[in-house]
C-alpha cells in the first residue's frame, strides 16, 4: 500500500493493490458563541411535568398542606415552592440551586422562588408537615389514577412468570447512601462506609415511590418496625378504590423475613385490606438439611419471567420439612437452585452443592396461581426495585443537601414526589417505548430538549424544533395533558 498524492474523493477507502486513500471527514460548520440569546428556552419538556403536577392536583393539595408556613399569605406558595423542586428533581437536578434552571426562564414556569426561599420551605417541614405532604401526595395519586381509568387504560398489571398478576404489587427495600460530609444521623454503614440507610416501597405495576423513610446508616436492615412503617405509609397512598378489594402482593428480600412484619401483613386483612407476602428467608441448618433430603424427582424446571423454562435452574417446596413456628398460618417455604453465573457470591453450602440457593416464604395459597414454578417466578420479579432505588438515586435521593436531618426527610419526600411524576408522565402521556422508559431517556428524548418561545394571536407558543427527533412524542404528551380530565374546584 502506498499514499497517493492526488486528493482523495469520496468516504475512506482501503485498497489491497494500488493506493490507500483517505477521503478528510467533512468538518463541522464554524459556530461563533455569545451569550445574548432570546426567545430560546431549555429544558422546555420540564413544563410537562409542571403541568401534569396540577392536573393531577398535586400543587394544590401541596399548598393546602403547607398553607400554615405561608407567614400573612405574602411571598411564594409553599405549595408551589415543593412542586418547583419536584419539578426540578425529575428533570435530573440535584441541589436546591439548580432551581435556577427553573426560575431564569419565568416566562415558561412563571415565578420560581430563589434558593434562599426554598431554603427556609425545607427547614420549615417538621414532622407534622410532612405527614400533611403524604397525604397530599396520596390525593393527588388519586386523581392520577382516575385519570388513568378514563383513558382506558388503568393502572397496568404487573407480570411474572408469563402472566399478569393480580391486583398490586408493592416492593421494600433499603440502600445505602453515601455521605461525603457528617450530617445529622449519618452512620457507619455495615458495609464499611458512612451515611444514610433510607427503607424505599415502589409500587411494581408502575414504578411509583409509594413511600419512604430516611434513616441512619447504622440502621437494621430487618427491622421489623421500620418495615411495618414503611409499609403502613404505602397502605395509606393507595386509592380507596384500589385499597379493598383488590389484591396486594408485598415483596421484599430476606430483610423483611421477621415474624413481627409478616404478622402484620397478615393482620391488616382485619382492616379489609387483601394482603399477601412473598419474601426471602434465610438458609439455616434446618433448611439446608431439607434441601439435601429432597429427593430429585420433587424438583421441577424453574420459569422465566415470559414464562419458558429457565436453563439450568429447579424449585422444589419444602413446606412441612422445616418448621416455620410463629409464623402466620398457611406460610409455604419454596427453594431454587441453579447453577451459578460468574461472579456469583456463593455461600459454603452453595460451594459444597455446586449450585445457588435462594429460599423465600409466601402465604399464597395452593389454590388459583399457587404453583411452587410461578410463585418462585413471581418472588424473584421482587429484583426490580434494585432499578427503582437507581433511577430513584438520580432523581433526588442519592444526594442530601443538608447537615439537619429534617431537611434530609423533606427532601425525600419531595422525592418520592418527582417520581410519581415522571411514573403518571409514562402511564398518562406516553406510549410505546417511552411508556417504559427510565428517568435518563426521558430527560435526554423529551425533559431537556430546547425550544423558542414566539408570541402570536395573543398566545404564546413553544416551538421544538422541526429536527428533534421525538417532537411528535413530546407534542403528543402535552395533546393528552390537555385532554385530561381535572378535579373538581
């Protein structure tokens, strides 16, 4: 091969006889940056969820729980201060300055308070308040799925195992959050670092945050009271009409395995309510040993969660081999085994079987959808809150802006809030691919696209770009905002 001296024509072509040409890659054009724009708005698909906010009367019912931190009913709405930094943590902002972002564009998201203000809403939301923004929130999560029921759709089933299940499904878990700085109530956490240890339930038919408590980093993993709490708030966003009379599946890792927890699961049925477990459960001696005495013919092919026999793994139902004293009547213990993928952490008993094992407990009856194949199936869909917690860490509660831990649980709470937004965002005013979307796409297609503002006929209107490759999805989404139908006053 050799350079020809001539110009190269064309795209970089390789040539085995003769010459080796390189066609130079067509520049870009030159660009000459100031900073005297106008007309030109950013994050133009933020006003979406700012919309949606008070269409499912989430802005109201906030400024209905935080009216009395409103001194003399002067300066911004409390109210509307919360749903701003909602807004600005779905969009993808982490600290309270970026409500920047928000206010430096009044003419799209109108009068957006200043830092300082925000500031002092957040140190103002005692514990009381708090409760009143939970009950907001539950209101508005109402109207929500009302909305949803009008379009026809409803709120969708969550699926395991080839089918859909029944009812709601409700998944708890902790995660660890890192602290760089000593805040109020971090703590060494038990694996080696240092911060917060927050208890999270997300709603698995939609990814909704449902509920939330902030605790310290030395805190239980299975502490039953906090479990029962958590649980209890989630209870509690639940509609009424969805509340009684449906079924309501709660799932959680071996965390949520204590007999005070499940006992509690069980007795809300008191309160009308149809509740049922599946959790995991350690593997102790009793247990190992009745997986060893299980005799092969009782182990039947595991599923896959679109219901085809998953490779290499079996579940088998020990029920009546280990003794399960205290714990509510009915509870079945059902074990998987499979073989290890790599990296596997693997326990001495998985290394001496030469095969995985994971165990959980369920009250699901024999009857109906009571298979050992489906349930296992069922339990292991409980993995899906780990994608919560993450897209739930980018959207607010991976980073706490304060030392005072007061101001640390009102900003969860407005966390969990701007992740129901972006939830009812998918159910309501999307479809197709974005339907399913995590909060990083949705920024990237629809929430930080740039549009200009141009005035006409009296009327303001946002122009995306005629190139944005999902105009029409964005378009489509404020179409059907439009059309929702609102509450009542």
């Amino acid at each position: 091969m050799s350079w020809d001296d001539e110009p190269c024509r064309g795209v970089l072509s390789v040539q085995t006889e003769g010459t080796f040409c390189v066609q130079g890659i067509g520049s870009r054009p030159k660009l000459h940056v100031s900073a005297d724009g106008a007309g030109v708005v950013a994050h133009a698909g933020a006003r979406l969820l700012a919309d949606l906010a008070d269409a499912a009367g989430l802005t109201a019912a906030y400024s209905t729980a935080l009216r009395p931190l409103r001194p003399r009913g002067t300066g911004h709405d409390p109210g509307r201060i919360a749903v701003d930094l909602a807004v600005m943590l779905a969009d993808g902002g982490e600290t309270i300055t970026e409500l920047a972002v928000l206010r430096d564009q009044r003419e799209v998201f109108g009068p957006v308070a200043s830092t300082p203000t925000a500031w002092r809403l957040l140190a103002a939301i005692g514990e009381r308040a708090l409760d009143r923004l939970r009950s907001a929130r539950a209101q508005a999560r109402e109207v929500a799925w009302l909305q949803a029921a009008e379009r026809g759709e409803g709120i969708p089933a969550a699926r395991a195992g080839g089918r859909a299940l029944p009812g709601l499904v409700l998944d708890l878990d902790a995660t660890l959050i890192t602290c760089h700085s000593q805040k109020d109530q971090a703590a060494p956490t038990y694996e080696g670092g240092f911060g917060f240890h927050p208890l999270m339930c997300f709603l698995a038919n939609t990814g909704e945050a449902m509920s939330g408590r902030l605790r310290p980093g030395n805190a239980g993993a299975n502490t039953a009271a906090d479990h029962i709490a958590v649980l209890d708030d989630a209870l509690a966003q639940i509609p009424d009409a969805h509340r009684h009379g449906t079924d309501i599946l709660v799932r959680t890792d071996s965390a949520g395995s204590a007999k005070a927890f499940l006992t509690h699961v069980r007795d809300v049925r008191k309160r009308g309510l149809r509740t049922f477990f599946s959790v995991g459960y350690a593997i102790t001696e009793p247990v190992r040993h009745a997986i060893r005495a299980m005799p092969d013919r009782l182990w039947h092919p595991a599923l896959d969660q679109d219901g085809s026999l998953r490779a290499g793994a079996e579940v088998a139902e020990l029920t009546g081999m280990v003794e399960l004293t205290g714990y509510p009547a009915g509870t079945r213990i059902i074990v998987r085994r499979e073989r290890p993928h790599p990296g596997a952490q693997l326990s001495l008993f998985d290394r001496d079987e030469g095969l995985r094992h994971q165990v959980f407990l369920t009250d699901t009856p024999y009857s109906g959808q009571g298979s050992a194949q489906f349930l296992e199936a069922r339990h292991r869909g409980h993995a899906t809150v780990e994608d919560h917690i993450r897209c739930g860490k980018d959207t607010g509660f991976g980073r706490f802006p304060s030392r005072h831990f007061a101001i640390n649980a009102a900003w969860l709470e407005l966390s969990l809030a701007a992740i129901d937004l972006l939830a009812w965002t998918r159910v309501l005013l999307l479809d197709g691919e974005l339907a399913d979307a995590e909060p990083k796409k949705l920024r990237y297609r629809l929430l930080h696209v740039a549009a200009r503002l141009t005035r006409g006929g009296r009327r303001l209107h946002l122009r995306i770009s005629a190139t944005w490759p999902w105009r029409h999805e964005l378009a489509a989404a404020f179409h059907r905002l439009a059309a929702l139908p609102r509450p009542a006053g």
